[in-house]
C-alpha cells in the first residue's frame, strides 16, 4: 500500500513509476477524491460535534420545563445532513478504496520500462548444455524411468497436475532437503504454514484484490475468503501483522516449504507440457523483515542464496532484470533466476528476488520501533529458494546421457542414496 499524502506530493513521480509498470491510473481524480474525503470526515465531525451540544441543550431545556419544539426541529434537520453526508462519504470512500487499495507498488530508479521483452539479462551462469546424441524432454525421461505418473494424476486430480512415484518421489523429496539444509545453515528461522489463508493475507501480501481471481478460493459456504496459499510468500509476510517489532530484533529471517496452489496451469504449447506449468508444486521460501537502510544487504544476501542453490546443482541459469511491467504488483525491483530447458531451448523463472520496501509492512500494518522510540513500517523483500517444478525437469534433461540414464546432482546423492536414475 502507498502514502496518499506523499502521492499527493509527489505525484509526478509515482506517474513515472506507474509509466515504467504499464499501468494505467488517474492520480489526479483520485486526489480529488481523498481531499473529498477528507472534506466530507471534517464537515461530519461538525455536525457530530453540533449533534452533541443539541443534545445537551435538550437536556437542560428538558430539565427547566422549556420549550424544545425548536430545538427539536433543528436536531431532526442536522440528522437528516448527517444521514446524507455519512451516505456520500460511504460512496465515496467507496470509490477511492476501489483505485487505491488496486495500486501497484514504486520501482526502483532503475528499472527498465515496458513489460518482459524489456527484460535485461545480467548473467549467465555455467555452459548451455550440448549433447552428441539424440536428447529427450523431460515427460520422455520421466516415463522412461518411472519417475512421474502423468496418467493416474489426471485420472485423480485433472489435467495440470502429476504424481511423483518412486524415484521421482526421492528425488524431488532430495531437492527440498538440499534447501532446507541450506537455508538453516545461513540461519534462517524455518515454518511449516497453514495452506489454507484468509482473504487479508492476500490483501497483505498485495496480491489481493487485483489478482484474486488467480488463486483457488474455498467454498463460500465453508470458510468463505479463504483461499489456499499461492506462495508462502502470501503467509510469511503476514506473520507479524499488526505488530511493533523492536529495532534490535530486526532483521527476521524465515524460510518455508510448502505446496504452491495456482488457477494457472499448463497450456497448450508442447514445450509448456509436464511440469513446467500447474495447479500444484512445491517450493522453498524465504522472507527477510528489515529496517529500510538494511534493505540493500538483505536484497544481496538474498539474492546470492538463491544463486548458490542453483550453482550447487551445477545448472545453467540466466540472471535477469524485469522490466517493469513484469514485476509482481507488490514488488519494487525484482531480478529473476531462469533456469535454461534444453528441450524448450529456453529459460523458464525457477526463481524470484525481490523488494516490496514498505508496500507490504503499510498493507500489513507491521513496524519496528527504533531506538529513539519513534516508529516506521518495515521493509520486507522475498527469494524463491526454488521452485522444485522447474528445478527437476532441468535436472533431469541437463543431466540425461545417452543410454536414458540421469546423472544426479553431487550434492543430491546423500539424500537420494544413489548417484544414477535408471
């Protein structure tokens, strides 16, 4: 959530930072409507306060034996405005909260303009891979050692979703133990969530009410607005809720494991078949809480973890700026892992990093009280530690060899308890 009061000051700059996002919005008319607000709060303030002394009048004229027709008639008068002015204030109100609350967050100075075609590209990390035999796709492998029952998930649960079975099952269960065992090395404070949330935490996070629609919404007559977690990003932001942390307890650091639930599935692109897209896979989460002047360590550090897990795994990935267009609608700068699919022959995000500075701390209403007693809404930022989705069909077309076995990652064996899928 932004300041009104600084978009009123500063509104040149927030159409600037809304021209980079490719959004669209009315800043002045919706200054117009807060100054109404504020106009209609003051002038019903006005009539409560008239409201209160007539009602002390009454008493007195009441207590003395006079006449209070008069005064009855101005009291009927006062509540009549007051009943028109609370209506137009609702009406209003209305209206601005609808554009308001929609609004995305800033960006940094630095981002590009436009939407993902715009994005830049940082890095690059390790050699594409390059076979001197007929490579498969990932469903081919996947099938071809058992490692994921298509078929039976669909019979059971639909089309965008798949079993893990077998070796499939230990290796994804690998991946996630890799992460987790890293993330508590680093000392990050590890969460087993709820997946089922309520509506606030979506309006926390700011994915909630531009992007409801995307998330799958319990049934109204059990649990109405709650939905199921999307990220546990959506959760670990909203942990400290109406709260005031201490300046020394800052930064918080957490990381989660949790199952990942998305309206948005796979497509009908044959190269966006199997696990690429669906309404269901796993991920690692990491959330920092901090004060503002510690958001550029915290973005690094971040930033670096999820490089590492991905390095370790010995992939190669790209490192690449959104543009902003293409950031999330609560984030200030975000940089993206993707995560190179031979079969694709293209780079998939298997990994976001990015800043919300104060957007998400105002939505939640979290603060940090600082050492000279005066308080400040945090700044929170959050790093995929990855989303094992897109981590497996990689490892497994990275790493395949020519008699259709996989190799596996070195520091997956330990977890796995062998060093070839076949």
């Amino acid at each position: 959530m932004l300041d009104i009061k600084d978009i009123k000051k500063r509104k040149e700059y927030y159409e600037n930072c809304f021209k980079k996002r490719q959004y669209e919005v009315d800043l002045e008319a919706l200054i117009k409507q807060y100054d109404k607000i504020v106009e209609l709060k003051k002038l019903q303030e006005e009539l409560l306060t008239q409201k209160n002394k007539g009602a002390k009048d009454f008493d007195l004229l009441k207590r003395t034996g006079k006449d209070t027709t008069t005064l009855q008639t101005e009291m009927k008068e006062l509540a009549k405005q007051t009943a028109q002015i609370t209506e137009k204030l609702a009406k209003v109100q209305e209206e601005y909260d609808k554009v308001f609350f929609a609004l995305p967050n800033i960006v940094v100075d630095d981002t590009p303009a436009g939407n993902k075609e715009n994005n830049v590209v940082l890095k690059t990390f390790g050699k594409k891979p390059s076979f001197d035999f007929k490579a498969k796709n990932h469903i081919q492998l996947c099938k071809q050692l058992n490692l994921i029952d298509y078929d039976r998930a669909t019979k059971i649960a639909g089309e965008g979703n798949w079993i893990y079975t077998g070796l499939g099952a230990r290796l994804e269960w690998a991946i996630l133990n890799f992460c987790i065992e890293e993330h508590l090395k680093d000392g990050f404070e590890f969460k087993l969530l709820p997946h089922i949330l309520k509506y606030e935490c979506g309006f926390g996070a700011g994915q909630f009410p531009k992007f409801a629609n995307e998330d799958f919404f319990i049934d109204k007559n059990f649990l109405p607005n709650n939905f199921l977690l999307p990220t546990a990003e959506t959760a670990l932001v909203n942990l400290h809720k109406n709260e005031v942390l201490k300046e020394e307890d800052l930064p918080k650091k957490y990381f989660a494991y949790t199952p990942c639930f998305r309206i948005e599935a796979g497509s009908n692109r044959p190269d966006e078949k199997g696990m690429i897209r669906g309404h269901q896979f796993n991920k690692v989460e990491m959330v920092e809480y901090v004060a503002p002047e510690d958001n550029e360590r915290a973005w690094n550090e971040l930033l670096g973890k999820a490089e590492r897990i991905v390095q370790k795994l010995g992939l190669h990935y790209r490192l690449v700026q959104l543009a902003g267009g293409d950031y999330a609608h609560g984030m200030a700068k975000t940089w993206d892992i993707e995560i190179y699919i031979p079969s694709m022959d293209r780079y998939t995000e298997v990994s976001s990093v990015s800043t919300a500075l104060n957007y998400q701390g105002r939505r939640t209403n979290t603060k940090y009280q600082k050492k000279d007693g005066t308080k400040d809404y945090v700044y929170t930022l959050n790093a995929s530690g990855i989303a094992t989705s897109r981590i497996f069909p990689a490892i497994l077309e990275q790493y395949q060899n020519a008699d259709g076995t996989v190799t596996v990652p070195q520091v997956l064996v330990k977890y796995l308890g062998c060093d070839i899928l076949k």
